[in-house]
C-alpha cells in the first residue's frame, strides 16, 4: 500500500518552495541547507515562510520526505 502524504507538511513545503522561487533562489537547495543546518537564514521570511517551517519539527520533515520518496510508512 502507497504511503498517505502528510497534508501539513506537504502544504508547508510548497509555501516555502513558492517562497523561495519567488525570491529568485534555488529553493530545494535553500531548504535542503535549511533541513541540515537548522539555520533560518537560509529560508526567506516572505510570505511567513520562515516562521513557518522554524514551527515545524526539521525531523518530522525530513522522515516524511522519506516516506513519500520510498512510498512507505516505515
């Protein structure tokens, strides 16, 4: 059975990702920096998406990443 993609974190991921695009920056570089880092800097505070992803646990993010790249749940 195919993993059900987290909505929440989905949706956040596209609000940073248009974020980041409309900036002009490399967003799924911006974010990946950000995931490994922790450091804020690297997500632009337009649209809120800044504040909005330091609310979100970067390991819950990467392990759905996980999930929806191998379609499972563990």
């Amino acid at each position: 059975m195919a993993y059900q993609k987290n909505a929440k974190i989905e949706e956040l991921l596209n609000l940073v990702y248009e974020a980041e695009s409309g900036r002009g920056y490399p967003a799924i570089k911006m974010m990946a920096d950000y995931l490994s880092s922790g450091d804020p800097s690297y997500i632009t505070t337009a649209g809120s998406a800044r504040s909005r992803i330091m609310n979100q646990d970067s390991a819950e993010i990467i392990a759905e990443l996980l999930k929806v790249y191998f379609g499972k749940e563990r």
